[in-house]
C-alpha cells in the first residue's frame, strides 16, 4: 500500500471520519513507525490536499472530510468583476469580493460553505489558498491620493499592495499594464516579480491585451527566440533540399482563409493506372527549422498554441517564420513533411508513406473561390483548366471520405465558430457563422486521414488526439432536457457511438429541432484533450487519430512531425523510452491547458467585440432564438451569431413564469410558452461584456406564428 494510501485508510476509520491530527501524530505514526521521512509525508498531505481528500487548518491540523463538512476544495474561477465561482457536487458556489483572501483565477482553494444563497447559487467564503495556478497577476499603474504610483490588479481583488522592483517600476507611466508574479504576502504586501510589459490601457487593442494576458497567454517572444529567428534564412538552399523528395514541378496548391497568412498545409492529388487515388498532404516542415532544445522550440511547446482573437494572431512562432520560410506561399520552394496516401477507387486507404520534400505551391486558392468552383459552377480569375479539373478530382474524393466518415460513425454538431468583419478603423461591422461548405469539407476531410495515418505509423509515446464517450449520467441529462424541450427523440439506451447520435438526430423532422438537439447532446460530450495514450476519437469514429497538419500553430503537430522524424530516420533511443513517455505525458497535459486557455481568450474576445458591436446598435432589433434557460436568464443567439440573455423581467408583453418541469418559461395571461429553439424579437438594451437584451412584444410574435 503506498503513503496516501495508508494516510487516507488511517484518516477513514470508521467512526473517527473528520477528527482532526496534529502532525506530530501523523509523523510518529508514519514516520517513526514505518519508516517514511518527515518531507515524504508533507509532499504526499499536500497532494491529498490538493486533490481535496484532506483537510489542513490552519493549525496544522490534518482530518478528512466528514460528511457533514462544510468545507471543500475546488478550483476558483474570478470574473472582470472580481467575483469568484467554484462548482462542488454538481452546485455552483459563488464568493465575494471580500471572501476571496487574496485567491486568484484558477487557483486550488479551500472554501467553508455559508448558509446564504445569491441569485439563485450557494455562497462560499475562500478560507485558504491551497495552490497557485500560476500567481500571475494583470496590473495596471495608477495613481493614489498621496500621488505616488501604485499597481493596482485590474482583475484581482488582493487585501495587499504589490510592490516590485524599483528599477522595473521607474520607467512605467500611469495607465501602464504589466503581468506580475507573486504568491502569499509578508507582513500585508505581496512583493511580486515583474514578468513582462502589456501595454497600455489606451492602446487601441488594449482590452485583448488584456483577455491575453488574463488566460496566461504570453504576447512577446523572448530575445533568446527572436535572435535564432533572425538566424533563419527567408530562402530555401540547394543544400536544404538535397535528399529531399523534390515535387517542385507537381500541381500543388493551398485552399485557405482569403486573410490567412500562415499556410501550413497544401495538396496535391491524381489517380494511378488501378483507378486509385495517389494524394499529397503536404505540410510545412516547421521541425526542420525549430528544433528540439532551441529557444524557439521551448517557445513553442510553452504556448501549445496559436491563439486568434477577433481579427488579431498570437503566434505560437514569431511572425517571420509562421508568415515567411515556413509558410507555403505560392510560387516559392518550401520545404515540407509530406504523407503520401494512395486510396482505393472508393476511397479506403491503402497505403501511406512520410516523406520530407520540397515544393512549389502553384496557387494560394482562397476556400470561397474554390467554393465558386465547386457549388456555382463559375471559374474565377487565375485559375487554370489544369487547375479546376484537378478541384473536382478532390472533390471526388472528397465526397467518398464523406461518406465513410458517416458510415463509422463521425458526429457533426457544427460549429459555433464566428469570423468578425472589421471596418478600415478596426470596428466591428458584423458577425458571420464560419460555414463548412464543399472546399471546407474538401480540406477538412484530407487533413483528417492524413492525422489517421500519423497515429497509425507512430509506435513511439507520442500526443494522440482523443475523445472518450460521454458519461452516462450526462447523457441522460441531455434526453431529460430534450424532452422537457418537446422535441420527441428516439429512446436511446446509451450514446456508444456516433451511429447513435446519428440515428437520434435523422429521426427529428424539422431542421430547427435537430439544429437544438444537437447542442443540447454537444452539452453532454466530453471535451477532445491530448494524451500519450490512445482511447481513441468519440466525434471521429476513429480508433487512432494525431494532429499532424498545423505544425505552425499547434504545438502537438510540431512534436508529431518529430517523432515520426525519430521513427522514419531510427534516430529514436529504445533506452530512453521510460523518459521519452514521461516527457510526453507532461506535455499533453500541458498542451490541452494551453487549449483550454485559448478557447477561453478566443471566446471573450469574440464577446468582447460583440460588446463593442451592440454599443453602436441599442435600441436596436435583432432577430434570435433561444439556446437555453435557466430560472434566472434565457440564453439566446441572434442570426448574426450574437450571444446575450434575457432577463425574466426584460419579457415584454405578459409575466412569464419559469418551469422547470418543461423547461420553458409561461405567459401568465397569454399562456406562450419560451423554451429551447424559440424565435424570438430582441432590442439591444446594454453594451458591457456581459450585456443583456430586452424582448420585444412577445404576444405579436404569437399572432405572428
């Protein structure tokens, strides 16, 4: 039996649950007895206390929890109004400015339940800080009433001064942001370490800034990466390409984003004399150029992650590689790490192969001329007849991965993903849901066999891409929410696969219905992460599955490239696989926080320009529908792919009741009911991050419909 082990069963006696030990009844037991050390049983308590299994006061006395407890432990989540949240048993708590004591976003903390309830949650007070996220803190340089300068959190609530170095703090002005690093107070102040600069407050991307550096994300490259950067030629050498596959005549081209500006990834694709198809994923070499052990390789794994705010990139490499030599411009040699993959007529993969190459992209196609090509039938400007046979030749192929992608049961929810349009003063002018057409799909459905044959090859400890199953108490949440919705599914036992969903979402007959049962199930998945295990990929339907194709903006592609590099090559040390696993193990941990972390810049910036967006439109109307509800709010969308709420008291036109039993609220008088998928008439009446929308007469709507 391990320490914690013998600790936990110790501290579970039965009838002693919740008697609280010294820690010299601990030592003696565990140390004088059995042999551990003093240091041992520190490191293994605060583990267990960490993962919430014990309780230390501030006595040092250690206990488990009793069942009666009021006290937990829990990550806390701190909103730009420095109010804290913290989710226990299922029951969101939420915590003062006043009861945070110093606690910062994402820190583990040991909260005592209070007997109160605020809007509708529990309330909590933080009584200690068990473990740091990361300390960082965002400040901004004000100034006080004795007219000294002073840093001042701008989401923090601290019950002391920050101070830092005088020599950092000298050159900065009032208004001035800038990241610290601090941990627990002496004597009432916290003296921080200051980490880098900001920006400041009246920089015209001064609020992204901000959401950034608030999710841990680091804007500036350091010296070390930008030097080796400048290293890099901007042109690929004859000596590069020697023992290179050399495809520099071949018909290759990009389909991308008509903004983007870091290609990592073309195609090339004809049929052999069997019928079959020979097809080319070529990706950019990234791992030829960074490598292992380099500044800019601790870079980049640091960072996991490009990050796209609004209509802004936070690169995960500086902006001379991801836009230059590593970008697969067209009309220039590039060098690339290429999958080759012949399928058969219907398109089943049998045969793959990894090759380092060099290329010639011919065209930088956009996914809306493709689109033109494909859906309209008209051929824009610049493209050849070489070129468009070449299209639908894809597109052929296309259609039949499609279709296999169904057969095993590939789930599409969609996406909720939104492309900001900006005016020539950077000002939001209209949203727009990103769409998967036919050249979208084309690229999506390359790229994705080209990940299934990464995994596949890799026999080394590398980041598999994974999806488990849902659980099975979340998917019965989604069929009581459905069906408090009135949308009729089909009984479904269990969700096992995606065949399941499919068959639950193609029995719904109206396309607005399925439309809200597909997000309601999406509520009940699981999120994809990476792991040095494979559990293989729920959404897919695959067994195996790695991010292979964005090795500029995903860190775990970068580190795919060179272990299959490792693999191909047998430069991969069997001696160090125990280290080799254990690094990549860390990694994917750290690679799915980096994740997580971006999502959540990206979806706050999103809002944010929503924000700036409905300021110059209330009073407005805007069409939307409803996407949930709870006794509190009703969450909707409007047909831009704007997000906002609806207070009880914003509905117009009757008193409108919540019930939970249907999910929906009611019409005291006019009896209409508002649940899930209701079409709804808005007026914009708030413009701040968390804005709110007003209802427009509901009972006209009625008569309406």
């Amino acid at each position: 039996m391990i320490l914690e082990d013998e600790i936990m069963a110790f501290l579970d006696r039965p009838g002693l649950v919740g008697k609280k030990y010294k820690f010299s009844v601990l030592k003696n037991k565990f140390c004088s007895k059995e042999g551990y050390s003093p240091s041992e049983l520190r490191d293994v308590l605060a583990k267990l206390e960490v993962e919430g299994k014990v309780l230390i006061t501030e006595r040092d006395e250690i206990s488990s929890f009793a069942p009666s407890s009021k006290f937990f432990t829990g990550v806390i989540k701190i909103s730009k109004y420095n109010e804290g949240t913290i989710t226990h048993d299922g029951k969101v708590y939420k915590v003062k400015v006043d009861d945070l004591n110093g606690a910062l976003n994402g820190d583990t903390v040991l909260c005592r339940i209070v007997d109160k309830v605020k809007d509708g949650a529990n309330v909590c007070k933080v009584k200690k800080i068990i473990k740091r996220l990361d300390g960082m803190v965002l400040c901004e340089v004000t100034v006080n009433d004795k007219k000294q300068m002073v840093l001042q959190p701008v989401i923090a609530e601290l019950d002391g001064d920050i101070q830092i170095a005088n020599s950092y703090m000298k050159p900065l002005v009032e208004g001035d942001r800038i990241r610290v690093h601090i941990d627990r107070p002496t004597n009432g102040t916290y003296y921080g370490e200051f980490i880098n600069y900001v920006g400041h407050r009246n920089d015209p991307d001064a609020e992204l800034k901000v959401i950034a550096a608030q999710n841990g994300i680091k804007i500036e490259f350091s010296p070390e990466a930008i030097k080796e950067a400048d290293m890099i030629p901007t042109t690929v050498s004859k000596e590069e390409m020697d023992g290179r596959e050399d495809l520099r005549d071949e018909l290759i081209y990009s389909i991308d984003g008509a903004k983007t500006k870091d290609r990592d990834d073309a195609i090339s694709i004809r049929r052999d004399n069997n019928g079959n198809y020979i097809v080319g994923i070529h990706i950019a070499d990234v791992s030829h150029y960074i490598r292992p052990g380099s500044k800019l390789w601790e870079e980049a794994m640091d960072r996991g992650t490009s990050v796209y705010m609004a209509d802004t990139v936070i690169p995960m490499i500086p902006h001379k590689l991801s836009n230059g030599i590593c970008s697969l411009n067209p009309e220039v040699d590039r060098l690339t790490f290429s999958c080759f993959i012949t399928l058969d007529p219907n398109g089943k993969i049998i045969d793959y192969q990894f090759k380092e190459a060099v290329i010639n992209s011919k065209k930088a196609m956009t996914y809306d001329e493709v689109n033109q090509i494909l859906i309209d039938k008209e051929i824009p400007e610049g493209y050849t007849t070489e070129m468009v046979d070449n299209l639908y030749l894809a597109h052929e192929l296309s259609k039949k991965l499609e279709k296999i992608k169904e057969r095993r049961g590939y789930v599409n929810f969609g996406t909720n993903d939104l492309e900001v349009e900006m005016n020539e003063n950077g000002e939001p002018i209209g949203f727009k849901p990103k769409e998967a057409r036919k050249a979208e799909k084309l690229i999506e459905n390359f790229m994705l066999i080209a990940g299934e044959c990464a995994a596949c090859y890799l026999m080394i400890p590398c980041p598999y891409r994974v999806h488990e199953e849902p659980d099975e108490e979340k998917v019965e949440e989604a069929f009581v929410t459905l069906k408090k919705s009135g949308i009729r599914v089909r009984d479904q036992a269990e969700i096992v696969d995606g065949h399941s969903i499919q068959k639950i979402l193609s029995a719904i007959k109206s396309q607005e219905d399925r439309d809200v049962a597909a997000n309601i199930i999406l509520r009940s998945m699981k999120r994809a992460r990476y792991d040095v295990e494979n559990y293989g990929h729920f959404g897919l339907g695959l067994e195996k599955y790695g991010q292979f194709t964005s090795p500029i903006r995903r860190a775990p592609d970068l580190w795919i490239h060179n272990a299959i590099k490792m693999q191909l090559n047998n430069t991969y040390d069997l001696e160090l696989e125990n280290k080799y696993y254990k690094e990549t193990e860390k990694f994917c941990n750290h690679a799915t926080q980096k994740e997580l972390r971006a999502d959540q810049a990206e979806r706050e910036a999103d809002e944010y320009e929503m924000a700036r967006y409905i300021g110059q439109h209330t009073g407005e109307k805007f069409i939307s529908h409803v996407t949930y509800l709870t006794s509190k709010a009703i969450f909707i969308k409007t047909e831009e792919g704007i997000t906002g709420y609806l207070r009880p008291q914003d509905l117009e036109g009757d008193t409108f009741l919540y019930d939970d039993k249907s999910l929906s609220y009611k019409g005291k008088n006019s009896h209409f009911k508002i649940r899930i998928g209701t079409p709804l008439v808005v007026t914009a009446i708030d413009a701040t991050l968390e804005f709110g929308m007003a209802t427009e007469d509901l009972l006209t709507l009625k008569r309406e419909k």
